[in-house]
C-alpha cells in the first residue's frame, strides 16, 4: 500500500481527498468599483463558510461589470485601463478573505496580460491558507469577446486538492465538447465554471450534458440582472447548479426572478471514479481513443473547413439540393413479425406521399425488447431477411432508408446501421461503441462511421447510445457531415432534451434522431426528434443564436413526422459575429483525446484502493502548503 501511495501521490498530491463535502454556488451582479464588488464577494464566501461550505464558485467578471467601451464600441484599450493585473487588489483582496476566513473560492476576473492592451478572460481558484491554487484563461470566447479580450492558449488546467481533483472552465469554454472531455481525461472529478451567460442554453444542455457524458461533478456559478438601459438589454440568465456525475441536478438557482441566491450541495468526489451509467457500466472503457485521430488534426486540413465561418451568397461547397425532406419514422415491433414489416411498408408510403427524401426508423424496430440480446444469431439471421426487404422498400419507393439490424459476418455478430436508396445498399456502419447489452452478443465495429457524400448532401450515422460519446459527434463534424441520421431508444428524457440537442448544436449539423415507441418506459415525455443545425442572421433572440431548435414526436405512439432540413444551416458554423464553434478550437491541446484509457492519469489506472483506505500514517497533510 505504500508504494500504491507513493505512486498516486504523483498526480494526486493529497491522498487521499476528502469523501464528502459542501459546495456553495453563488449567483449576483457586479458593478463597475472593484473595490465594491470585492467586499460583495468577501460577503458571499462569509455566507458559504457559515452555511458549512468548503469552497465558494463566483461568476465570471466577478471583479467588475464589462462596461468597456469608446464611442459605443468595444475597446481593448479601455478593458486595460478598468483592470488590473492577478497581483492587483482584487485578486490578493480574495486571497487575504480566503486565508481570513477559512475556505476555498473559484471566481472569474478579467485580468491585464503581459502587455498593453491585452487583456484576458480567468478564473482563479485560491485556497484556504490564501495561496492561489490555480489560474485558468478562458480559451473560447463568447461572440462580442473575441473584440475585446485575448483567448487563452495554455493547457487546461486539472488540478489537486484537498476536495479532490478540480478542473476550471469559463462559460463558453464548455459551449464546446473538447475543454470538459479533456479535463476528465485528465482524472478531473469536479469541475468549476464561472459564467456571465445570457442564454437558456447553459441551465438546460451545456452544464448538465458535461457532467453527464463525462461522470463528473459540475459547480457553475452564473452573473443575474442586467443594470443597463442601451446595448444588449438581455439580462444575465442566473440558473447556477450543482450537477452529479449521472446527470441529476442537485440544486438549481433561479433564472426567471433574477434573485441574487446562494445554493449548496454535498460532493463526494470518488463517485466521479465509477463512470457508470445507465447504458454502460464504464463511461472511460466505452471510449476508442484509437478512433479519434480528427480531433487533434490541424484545423486547415479537415474536411469541414469549407464550412468554416457564415454562409456566403453562392453555392454551398459541397453538392446536393437547397433542402432535405425526412421522415421521422416512430415505430418499434409489437404484435408479430408480419405486422412490423407491413407497418413499416405503410410507414414508408405515407412518407413518400408526404414528400420524404429519407426516413429513419428506430434502433433495433424489427425486434421486441430484449429479444436480440436473447437469440443473437437468430436475430442476425432474420436481419439479413429484413435487410433485403428494406432495400426493396427504398427501390419500390424511390426513398432512402435507415435502420438498424444485428449483423453476422464471418462467425461475428454486429450491430449495424444502414442507409439504403433506390440503388441499393449506400451506407453501411458497425457502431464501435456498445452497450451494456450489446456488449452481450455484439463485437465492436472497427471504425467510426464515413461522412459519405450522397446527392442529398453530405450524410454519416449514429446509432443509439454513442451520442454520448462526445468524440463521435465532433468527428463526425470535423470529417464535415451536414445530416446525421440516429436510429435511436431513448433510456431518459436528457437524452433528447440535453444530449442529443447538445450534440447537433456543439457543432451545428442537423440530426434525425428517431426512438422506438416502447421506450416511453424509461424516456416517458419526449419522442423521436429532429435537432436543427441553425443558422446566425443576426438580429434573432439569443436562443436562437445558441439553443439548437428541436422538432418532435409524441412519445409512445406510432408516428411518422416529415422535417426539411435546410442545408445551408450546417454550412453556418457561426455562434454570433465571432465565434466558430469548429474554427476556433485547439487541437493542439486534445491530443490526450486519443490516448489510450490505460494510459490516461486516472485514478484507477494509478491504485486500485479508495480513498480513505490508506493507513493514517501515509495521508498527506489536509489544505497546506506541506501536502504540496
């Protein structure tokens, strides 16, 4: 045990953490005297102290509101001469609080680089004995940002303490998968977000799906209010949270009221360990690292870079018609065999005589629940008769179909997805992450699936469960997919609520997502849905600049819903003005994205013993510089 010790105490410098403890949230306003605002934030970590927590999260700017501007447009300049360095009063005021007080504090600052007029977005944890622990520079900036402040270049920053493994991140660093994906890599168990967010998108998709499709702790902390009566009269949108590493929302502040509030949860660090979920029992081991090569290839010479950027007046850089028409094809077998087929072939004609170019049907439709898992080779063997009747369907119909089926090939089994047209078999796609169940009877597939260049446009698949796996959509957008076509079975309602729009919208591609009737059992309020890829014009509300639009089904009956894709709207990479949610990313720093899980510094790759189970005499000492 003491050599495990010794070893872990090379990335995880206090062994071990604490098991449980209390988070405080924050949300409030700040103004434009620092010195005001330094005393209101001393205010709230009195407050977080007294109500037993151990470290306090502010929002982003806490030290001052963003009142930078000359002749009604933004001004680097007059950022520099508003702010002060990290060593100013502000910041070492917070330090001499922390040490006062006896507690732990994330808060975001705007902050001078190292020569005029730079000035950087950050967030610095500082801990109980007053030191700082950490600074992170916000590396992906909100749209007007981009015209102000200096992005962040460094590495994201994990780093230990007494309460665990921390990882820092700022508002629109998680708008984007790569920032939090990175930091769970890393062996991050909670992360620490300090927002200045006007959109609903933060409370409903990008804080939860983070924790979510990582199995980390989430502590964000979001500005409220908005004092100013010209320029953006949006008000900050509040809604801080606490979030598990399975996704459930502990405790949630509030976003209509805009209350000044203080919320607390309990966090206990090691359950960010386990990577379980509800569809597979290890998040970390789900991954193929060997998969994700697009992810750190040079941003130039990706097969998106067409599309990076607004979407000009001619023609888009890729063939196919103006829109798309697709058929939501909501179904799931019950009854009989002959049944499911001739509802399919109805289904089809109805979306023909509605216009569908393509239509998608649910994950596995042809088969009951468990059934597959039952008799696999079974399953196999009528796929390839189901396989045949579809490509007839699609001939007989002049539409493209989607599904999914077991697959056998030389003594294997797959589950695959395919893609047939009027010619026959287009696509074909063995899903390379499985599940908890296919694990059972299914092997791998070697790859992850082909954007494939089709005439309606640029077409990839995804099947079931793999849209939680952050690097598929990425890589799926990076290879410059427009339509993603997702046989689906919903196993809750975050599924289409929070991932799967996450998802489509990260990236800014449309995406059929289409759930089997039965699994209104576990995702019991939302259907089949279409995410929209959007598209900036300005002058839209800010959801709509940042909060992909969905089209539904209803949940638990038989539907069959047409949708036209536009296809300029993948072509739109633009979140506002500035910023390019697939341009402005750092593959430089994804590189541990395709390491592979057992080398990765995660705890169980370092001792298989937990914390707390260490003789007395080998812990490190707790929130002192002699742990360090």
């Amino acid at each position: 045990k003491e050599e495990e010790v010794l070893r872990a105490r090379r990335f995880y410098r206090h062994v071990p953490f604490r098991p449980t403890w209390t988070a405080a949230s924050a949300q409030f306003f700040s103004g434009n005297d620092t010195t005001e605002n330094l005393g209101i934030t001393v205010g709230w970590m009195r407050k977080a102290k007294a109500a037993g927590a151990a470290l306090l999260v502010t929002p982003e700017n806490t030290n001052r509101d963003r009142t930078y501007f000359k002749d009604g447009k933004p001004s680097p300049e007059v950022a520099w001469e508003c702010c002060e360095a990290l060593d100013g009063p502000f910041v070492t005021g917070l330090c001499r609080a922390a040490r006062e007080i006896g507690i732990w504090v994330c808060a975001g600052v705007d902050y001078r680089g190292a020569k005029a007029p730079d000035v950087h977005i950050g967030q610095v944890l500082i801990r109980p004995d007053g030191e700082i622990a950490a600074v992170h520079t916000k590396k992906v900036l909100w749209d007007y940002e981009y015209t102000i402040f200096v992005p962040g270049t460094g590495p994201y920053v994990a780093v230990d303490t007494e309460l665990g493994r921390m990882g820092l991140l700022m508002c629109a660093d998680g708008i984007v998968p790569e920032c939090t994906r990175v930091l769970a890599l890393k062996g991050v168990q909670v992360l620490l977000n300090s927002l200045n967010s006007r959109g609903p998108d933060e409370l409903r998709t990008h804080i939860p799906c983070r924790a979510l499709e990582n199995g980390v702790w989430h502590i964000a902390s979001n500005t409220i209010g908005n004092p100013h009566n010209q320029g953006l009269l949006w008000p900050w949108a509040g809604g801080s949270q606490v979030i598990d590493p399975a996704g459930r929302r502990l405790v949630e502040a509030d976003e209509r009221e805009q209350i000044e509030e203080m919320i607390l949860a309990e966090i206990r660090p090691f359950e960010a360990e386990g990577k379980g979920t509800s569809w597979v029992d290890d998040l970390t081991a789900q991954r193929r690292p060997e998969l994700y090569g697009a992810m750190t290839a040079s941003i130039d010479e990706l097969p998106c870079a067409p599309m990076y950027g607004p979407v000009g007046p001619g023609a888009l850089p890729f063939p196919g018609p103006d829109s798309v028409k697709v058929a939501m094809m909501q179904f799931s077998r019950f009854h009989t065999r002959v049944f499911a087929e001739w509802a399919v072939k109805r289904q089809a004609a109805y979306a023909k005589r509605k216009g569908a170019q393509i239509g998608v049907l649910p994950e596995l439709c042809f088969f009951k629940r468990g059934e597959v898992e039952e008799a696999p080779e079974s399953a196999a063997a009528y796929g390839a008769e189901v396989l045949a009747m579809v490509i007839a369907l699609a001939k007989e119909t002049n539409m493209h179909l989607c599904f999914s089926n077991p697959e056998e090939d030389q003594g294997l089994l797959y589950h695959t997805a395919y893609l047939v047209g009027p010619t026959g078999l287009m696509i074909k796609y063995r899903k390379a992450h499985l599940n908890r169940r296919e694990l059972q009877w299914a092997t791998p597939g070697a790859k992850l699936a082909e954007v494939v260049q089709t005439e309606l446009g640029r077409v990839a698949l995804m099947v079931g469960d793999e849209v939680y796996v952050t690097e598929v959509g990425r890589c799926l957008a990076l290879n410059g997919v427009e339509i993603v076509l997702h046989p689906a079975d919903w196993c809750s309602d975050d599924e289409p609520n929070v991932v799967a729009t996450e998802r489509a919208g990260e990236s800014r591609f449309h995406m059929v997502s289409v759930t089997r009737m039965d699994s209104v059992d576990a995702a019991p309020h939302v259907g089949s849905q279409t995410t929209l890829a959007g598209e900036f014009i300005d002058g839209e509300p800010i959801p709509l600049m940042r909060y992909s639009r969905g089209i539904w089904c209803r949940a638990g009956v038989e539907e069959c819903t047409v949708v036209d894709l536009e296809r300029r709207e993948p072509h739109c990479k633009m979140m506002g003005w500035h910023l390019d949610v697939l341009k402005k990313r750092y593959p430089e720093c994804y590189k541990v994205c395709t390491v592979p899980t057992k080398e990765l510094y995660l705890w169980r790759n370092i001792t298989q013993h937990r914390p707390g189970t260490f003789p007395d005499v080998l812990r490190a000492a707790r929130g002192t510089r002699s742990a360090l």
